[in-house]
C-alpha cells in the first residue's frame, strides 16, 4: 500500500509538472500527501489548487481541515520523510484563523445543491473552531469569552444541520453523510453541555464523535 501510494504520489506530481493549472491535480496531490503523512506537502497543493482555481471549494474545505488539524496530524510508518515539526503557540493560531477563514469563505458560495455537502462541512468546522475557543475559556474560567464562543459554536452547527436536511434522500441516507450529520449533532450536545455548566473531561481538541455507535445502531 505505501509503494502504491508513493507512486500516486509521484504521478500526481508529474501530472503538475506538465500542467500547473491542473487544479484537480494539484487536490489529488493534496489528499495523497494527507494520507502519506506530509501535511506540509499537503497544504502547498492544496494552495497550489486554490491558485490554479480560486472557485476550487473542495480545495477550500481540504486545506481549512488540513491547517485545523495539522498538528495532531499522524504520521504513518511508511512512505515518505519522517519528523514532526516543532509548532509554536502562534504558528498554531495562525493556521487556526487561516482555517477559520477559508470555512467562512465557502459559507459565502451560492447556496447550490452542488456546494450543500461543501457548505454544511464548513460550518461543522467554525463549528468545532468556536466550541473549542469556548472550552478553552472554560478552563480559563473567562465566562464571558466562554458564553460568546459557545453562542457561536450553537449558531454554526445549528446552519451545519440545516444544511444536512436539505440533503436529497439518497445523499443523505449515504454512510459518509450519516456520519458527518452525527459529528455535527455530537458537537451541538457538547456546546449544549458546555453552556449550562456540564463539562466533559476529554479535550475538546479530541474531534472524535461519539455519536458513531448509535448510527451505526441506527438510532440516529
């Protein structure tokens, strides 16, 4: 698996070389360094997408999550080059408001049936991006900050679900859907929790979604 993705890698590099303005390429690049542990790698092609094709949204929605979650990305045992990056503070709230922006551009394109997918996943990230300014108020004990990010995070999640209802049935009914939907509804129980006093003792770093199990019961 790692020689197959090393030469998708390779592939896709070429495939830029011969043409830089082969956005499509460039994302590919992207999503192939992602798995292969590079996101430095990753967030230049994406870039490189975006700059090929500023109305790329799916380039947009990638490098919001790849700068998201860049530093708690996993290095897989294979591949390519192997060191983690040392991240400072600021460097980590650069990229946090890098991502935060780019989420808030795609919530500004037409509100097609094409982009609902793109539109409903960017609000999940300002979703989660305002819940965990919020937990970190928490632990600060900054009431104010923590009532303000919360409202925020409520507000996007709320716009997240909304979008998900207007899914058609069968793009709804897909597995990968249900998930998101249930990542989005999880969040919204932790921000509910979170603004009435009742914390959780996990980090709200931790975007796992413990509303996976019960739709995969189907009780969602």
């Amino acid at each position: 698996e790692d020689d197959a993705l090393t030469r998708a890698i390779q592939q896709f590099k070429e495939a830029t070389r011969q043409d830089p303005l082969f956005a499509l390429a460039h994302y590919r690049l992207g999503l192939a360094s992602q798995r292969d542990g590079q996101p430095e790698a990753a967030v230049k092609a994406f870039r490189d997408s975006l700059a090929a094709d500023p109305e790329f949204i799916a380039a947009y929605n990638a490098l919001a999550y790849q700068l998201a979650t860049f530093e708690s990305y996993y290095y897989p045992a294979g591949a390519a080059v192997r060191s983690r990056p040392v991240i400072d503070p600021q460097t980590s709230q650069t990229r946090a408001d890098e991502s935060r922006r780019l989420w808030l551009q795609i919530t500004q394109f037409p509100a097609a049936p094409a982009y609902l997918a793109d539109r409903a996943s960017a609000f999940y990230g300002l979703c989660r991006n305002a819940y965990d300014t919020a937990w970190d108020a928490s632990i600060a004990e900054d009431n104010t900050a923590k009532s303000f990010y919360s409202d925020l995070a409520y507000y996007y999640c709320q716009r997240a679900e909304r979008l998900y209802t207007q899914f058609p049935p069968d793009l709804r009914a897909d597995p990968n859907t249900r998930k998101n939907e249930a990542a989005v509804l999880n969040t919204l129980g932790l921000v509910i929790a979170l603004r009435v006093g009742q914390g959780f003792t996990f980090p709200a770093s931790d975007w796992s979604c413990l509303a996976f199990a019960a739709d995969e019961q189907g009780k969602l």
